[in-house]
C-alpha cells in the first residue's frame, strides 16, 4: 500500500558521498578477492585429501620431565624419522605443552609409520674406522645394531665403516649452540658428558687423535636413530691416547644459525629421550574426502538457487540484489580462507554451507525494517532504505555477536578438525556482515536513487509489509495473556525430549569414550549379521558392527593397535572378497576423557558468555528468557539424537554450540524490537507490547529460517553419514530455536518482568541517587 503523504527526494552530493566510498570499497574488495581465488591453491585438511593425523602424548621418563622444551626436542628428532618415511609434504607441529600432531598425507597404511614414530630416540657416538670399500654391503636403515660394526653415510653421504658404540645417548647431560665471538664468528655446537660419559668420550677421541690429520679414522660419528647426523674430526692438538678431556667438547664448522641449532637439539633430544604415547589417529581415505567435497559444492549451489528463488519470490528487485551480494559473500569468505592459510576440513565446509543461509539473515532484517519505513511511515524509497539499514544494524550486530561467541569457543576448545568449523564459521559471518552492510547497501542505494522505481516500488518488493504481516497485524492476537501456558506447553516438550536420555541414553562417539571406529568399503555387500559375525570370529566379539553409507561396514572397538586393525580388515575382506580402510578414528581413553570433559565446558561457557552479553545489551529478565530458551534447544536436539541412537561426537558438538549461537538470533531480533517498541509506548502492559513486537518480527523469522533451512537441507539430504547428522542436528536447532523464541524466550520474560518490572523512567535507582549514569529499558543512558 502507497501512504498519501509519500515524500520525495533527489540526491545531493553530501548524501551521495558515503555511497560512493562505500561502491569503492565493494569493488577493491570484490578485485582482491578475484585475485586471491584465481592466484591461491585452498590447503585441504587431511579428511577431504585422504592421509592420516597421529597425535602423540610426551610422557614423563625417570630422568626427564616432559615439558614443553623436551617436546620441542622430540619433535626434532620425530621430524627426521617422518622424513624417512618418503611422505610428501608432512606437518609436525607442537600442540599445547606436550603434544605433537603429525599429519601424514595419502598415508592410509599408517602402521608403519606408528611404529617408526613411537620408538624412544637412540643416540650413539661410534669410531670410525675408514671409507667403506666400493660394493660394500649397506645394512638396513633401522634396526643397526649398536654393539657391532655397520656402514653408514656420513652427512656428506659417503659410506664408512662404523666400529661398535662407546657411547650412547645417556653420558650426554646437555648440548647448545653458541657463537666463536673471539674467533671469526662461527657458529659451533657444545656437548656437555655425565661422569661416565665423561670417560667414555675421553677414550673415543683418545683413540682416534692416534690417526693422522685427514685420515678417516680421527673423526668420530654421532648417529641418532641409524643416521650419521655429524662426523666430527678431532682436533690437531689432542694427544694421542688422552683424548678430549673436561668433560665438555666443541664441534665446530661452517654450521648456519639454524643448522647449529638443530644439531644441539638433536644430540640434546637424543640424550634425554622422551617417550610418546599415540593418543588420536585418524585416517581418513581420498574417496571419502572427494564425495565430501561434491557433497558440500552440490549443497552449496542448491542452496543458494533455492534460496535465491524464494528471496526473490518475497523482495523481487531488492531479492535479488540480495542473491548477487549474496554471491560476493561467497566469493569473499573463501578468498578470505585463502589468504588466511586456514586449512578445508569436512566441518568447515559444513560450516560454509551454513554461513550463506545465515548471510541471508541481515538482507531480511534490513528489507523488513525498509518495508516499515516506506509502507507505514510514508518514506521515499530511497530514504526508506537507508533508515532501514540503520535500524536494522543494532540486531545484525548482536546476532552476529552471539555466533561468534559460539564460533569462538569452538576454536579455542574443540579438537582436529572441528576447529576449522570454528575458523570457517568466524571467516563466514564477518564476510556476511560486510556483504550485506556494505555491498546490499550500495546495490539497494543505487537501486532506490532510480527514478524508474520511484514510479513503480511494487518492482522493490518494498511497498507494502508483506501479506502476512499484513494478515497478522489485523487479527491483534495477545499472544502473551497467560505466559505460563506456553511455558508449561514448552516444558513438556523439553521432557519428552530429555526423557531420550534416561531412557535409552546418549550414544557417545569414540571421541568422547576412547576406542577405535573404522569404515571398511567392500568388495561386494556385505549383510551387517555376516560382518557381524566375521568380526567376532576374528576375535573380536564385543565390537559394534554397523551398516554405514554406501553399503559400507563400521566396525567400532575399544583402542585396538594396528595390526588388530589389519586382523578385522582382513576378516571383511575373506567374508566380502575385499576390503579397504574408508576412515580410521583412535582416541585414547585419556583424551577421551579430556574432550568430554572439555565439551560440557564449552557448553556451559557457551550458555555464560550469551547469558552475560545479551544481560548487558538488554534487562536481566531478556538474557534470561534467551538462555532459557537456548538450554529447550539443545535440549530438543540432544534428546532427539538420544530417541534415533544416533552418535554423539565431536561434530555433534560443533553442531550443538552452532545451535547455542545461531538460535538466539531469534530472540535477539525480537528483544532488539521489544526494547525499541516498550520505548514509544511508555504506559502499555508488557505483554501486549512483547506480542506485538512477536508479531512483527514474525516475517523475518519465517523468511530466514526458510532460506537457511533451504540450504542445511540440500546438505542434509546429500552430505550422507559424514555431513547428515551435522545436519540434522543445525535443522533441528534451528526449528526448535525458531519456536523457542515464541514460546519460551518472550513468555519467560514477560514472567520475569511482572515480578521484577523495570524501574519507571527517569526514576532515581541506589547508582543513580551516586551519580552514575543508568541505562532505560529503551537502551537510553541518563
């Protein structure tokens, strides 16, 4: 509908000022990140690239304390033996105080390489005998025994003749790097002996001062874990049959800063081994990766044509303006992932998927408030547009907070892969709230300032408020009468739900109980009771033997090694003709009691962190009705999940806190317009004011959450067991936020504010009558 009284406007050069730096800024934007997808290669996590992540534990020993500088020193020595192992580009970094994560690309046979990386370091210091003669045979390159004599290549990569250890690791007490400041500047490495390693050394080199300058046999080799890593030759001045004496040598050469330093970190790690303790493997193959990643580009494109059609469908021109600042979104979050370095994983592009339906949420908010402006009070299309980004702005802010908040913790408390959740999650609502603030706006700006559409808003979708906001507004429900029954209508709800939980219980995943989860892909099917049976007999009764996608096999156990893991994967294979290892999860019972226990932090940090930001940006009684109302949600999802016997792990987490963060936007959006409405209606019951600012919001509920529910569905539907119940769970939360917010968020606080009403406006408090400014009701500081 037209109001009669409807202004019109020409542009003036002061207001077309912000919209002109705003389009500059769009393009740069828009150019950089063409340049970053067209120049940059994305670094996919190990579960869409197939390999394998071990994460390794230092342990204590009787003489060293594994802290953070003996995990250092293990990762060094760690970092050769990976390097043996011929994987192209590994990663090895320290995590935390003691824990080292080695990812392994392409590698799905990791037995190997468990071995090799779990052996407690060996250093020995050998004489050297001589060049080894041409056709000498060369031994393996592990399992050298130390007591006997062995070819090795230098570090240059000569072979020579190594005579038995007469050292080892143990007589070493300390090594380090320093700089010959008196001499030409050198870098050299110190080694410092124990008592008896103090001995021993003095008889190496007093052995081998006897040779002559040059000859091989004066040098004296170091070697950690069968690799010469330095032949030192002893120095002209030692005599023979004395050797180095003190207690401290030097080895000196042309050493880089770098090379010193590694040196000194491997004599030293050598010399106090620090046992590791695989604690998490996974294993993921490159089949299940790639259908991952089909899956999430499918749910992607589906998601936004079906969003853009109902967009569309509902604001027309302004719609679709939506859908093209809705493609830059996409372009500029993954540009934005580029340049970052962030690392692909399968729940981040879950969590891609789901930021392009909530970057439909600030258009809604800003359509809708657009709508008001032009349609009740009368404003030309250009000004109705720019008030509606301005009113609009306090509740994408503080919805876009509350997900952050939400994206945050699981960063900084989740495990693996489901922190690139977090880091995409964070990457997708910053880049949201730029489309939609800053390239929306300049679309809809420039659409506005058209005299085309001045003539014709109907072609906006900005005309009227929309027919059912129309239609509810003319029935004037008072929907908030008698709160309590919707309370007592939601209670019951929240205990059937919960009652999944006592009655059937909570299916935990590995990674909150500890154990073993393998997907075996067979050759032909294999029925679950056949399986089944070829796992018991192989040894293994109480495994859990589950049909999963495609026709595979899950096999779950207790922590099982390696080649128990070989012993159920050739069983399916006898029973199917053929199997192979899709994924392979290990946790260790330590750590899965540590990320449970981490869990229930999260979620109680979760529910806090929203408690107290939404008390500061609202009353009390509003952050308690949202918490309310987030704690029926997770409730809900839980209890579901607990029904259908589905797992509960670490991407169930990612999607209860997603939840946590995403399903309060409802209740912001709708205490964002109670505090504003309460504000101009100074006098009028709560309930009738919180209804009908309900009422208002309605449209803009309906509208995001169909468009967001449009996109999880696409995923739902096509992102099978690795991406389904993710899914599920974000479906679930957000439905059952979306009624939450009606029926438990606002009656709670209308409850709430009947026994604790605000204080009358402009009435003195105890702070105030102490000067201190107050904040109304209304968000107004006196």
């Amino acid at each position: 509908m037209n109001s009669p009284s409807r202004r019109t406007e020409k542009a003036s050069p002061a207001r077309s000022r912000p919209l002109l730096v705003r389009a500059l800024l769009s393009l740069a934007v828009l150019v950089a990140a063409t340049v970053a997808v067209l120049t940059a290669t994305p670094t996919l996590g190990l579960d869409l690239r197939g390999g394998t992540q071990i994460v390794l534990e230092a342990q204590d020993s009787p003489t060293v304390t594994a802290d953070a500088e003996a995990t250092d020193r293990a990762l060094e020595v760690l970092r050769r033996r990976v390097d043996a192992l011929g994987v192209a580009e590994p990663t090895l970094v320290r995590s935390g105080e003691r824990r080292i994560v080695v990812e392994l690309p392409g590698l799905t046979e990791p037995r190997e390489a468990v071995e090799v990386i779990g052996r407690t370091a060996q250093l020995t210091f050998h004489p050297v005998l001589g060049i080894a003669a041409p056709g000498e045979e060369q031994p393996a390159t592990e399992g050298v025994d130390p007591a006997a004599e062995t070819v090795l290549p230098d570090e240059d990569g000569v072979p020579v003749r190594l005579g038995p250890a007469a050292l080892t690791g143990e007589g070493v007490q300390e090594a380090g790097s320093g700089i010959d400041l008196q001499g030409a500047g050198g870098r050299f490495v110190t080694v410092d002996f124990t008592g008896p390693g103090q001995t021993a050394w003095e008889q190496l080199t007093g052995q081998a001062a006897c040779a002559q300058p040059g000859d091989p046999a004066r040098r004296v080799a170091i070697v950690l874990d069968d690799e010469v890593i330095s032949s030192p030759q002893v120095n002209p001045g030692t005599a023979c049959g004395v050797g180095i004496t003190g207690g401290t040598t030097q080895i000196t050469g042309s050493f880089s800063q770098e090379e010193a330093d590694n040196l000194a970190a491997l004599v030293q790690g050598g010399a106090l081994p620090v046992p590791v303790e695989v604690i998490e493997q996974r294993t993921v193959g490159p089949t299940l990766g790639d259908a991952a990643i089909d899956a999430s580009v499918q749910a992607v494109l589906l998601g936004i044509v079906a969003t853009a059609i109902f967009i569309v469908a509902v604001y027309r021109l302004m719609g679709l303006l939506a859908v093209v600042a809705l493609v830059c979104y996409a372009l500029i979050a993954y540009a934005a992932l580029l340049t970052l370095g962030a690392t692909l994983t399968l729940p981040g592009l879950a969590g891609f998927v789901l930021a392009v339906g909530m970057a439909v949420d600030a258009n809604v908010l800003v359509y809708e408030r657009s709508r008001e402006e032009f349609a009740e009070r009368g404003r030309s299309l250009r000004s109705a547009v720019t008030t509606g980004f301005r009113r609009a702005l306090s509740a994408i802010a503080d919805s876009n907070v509350t997900t952050l908040l939400a994206a945050g913790l699981l960063f900084f408390l989740a495990s693996g892969p489901v922190r690139g959740f977090g880091v995409t999650l964070t990457v997708g609502v910053l880049a949201s709230m730029f489309s939609a603030l800053v390239i929306t706006r300049t679309l809809a700006e420039l659409a506005a300032t058209r005299p085309a559409l001045a003539h014709r808003p109907r072609l906006t979708g900005l005309h009227t408020l929309g027919r059912v906001r129309t239609w509810l507004t003319a029935r004037q429900w008072r929907l908030y009468r008698q709160p309590r029954r919707w309370l007592a209508v939601s209670l019951l709800v929240v205990v059937l739900a919960a009652a999944g939980l006592a009655i059937r219980g909570l299916e935990l995943g590995v990674e909150f109980t500890g154990g073993r989860s393998i997907q075996y892909a067979t050759s032909s099917p294999l029925d679950p009771d056949a399986a089944r049976e070829a796992v018991s007999a192989a040894g293994f009764p109480g495994a859990v033997v589950q049909e999963a996608e495609d026709g595979d096999v899950r096999v779950r156990t207790g922590p099982i090694d390696d080649a128990e893991q070989e012993t159920v994967r050739d069983a399916l294979a006898a029973a199917a003709g053929g199997a192979e290892v899709v994924s392979d999860e290990l946790i260790g019972p330590t750590l899965g009691d540590e990320l449970r226990r981490n869990a229930l932090i999260a979620l109680g940090v979760a529910l806090l962190a929203q408690l107290g930001y939404l008390a500061v940006r609202f009353r009390w009684t509003y952050s308690a009705g949202a918490v309310a109302a987030l704690i029926a949600n997770v409730a809900v999802v839980v209890g579901v999940f607990a029904w259908t016997g589905r797992a509960a792990d670490g991407v169930f987490l990612a999607a209860v806190l997603t939840v946590i963060g995403y399903s309060v936007n409802d209740s912001v959006v709708v205490f964002d317009r109670i505090r504003e409405t309460r504000g101009g209606r100074q006098g009028q019951p709560f309930p009738i004011v919180a209804g009908d600012a309900v009422l208002q919001t309605l449209p803009r509920t309906v509208n995001t959450g169909a468009s967001t529910l449009l996109v999880l569905t696409a995923l739902l539907v096509l992102g099978g067991d690795s991406l389904g119940d993710f899914a599920l769970a974000l479906v679930l939360g957000i439905v059952a936020g979306t009624i939450s917010t009606v029926s438990v968020a606002v009656p709670l606080t209308v409850a709430l504010d009947r026994r604790w009403p605000p204080p009358p406006p402009g009435a003195p408090t105890a702070t105030a009558r102490r000067g201190a400014p107050v904040r109304r009701d209304d968000g107004a500081v006196v």
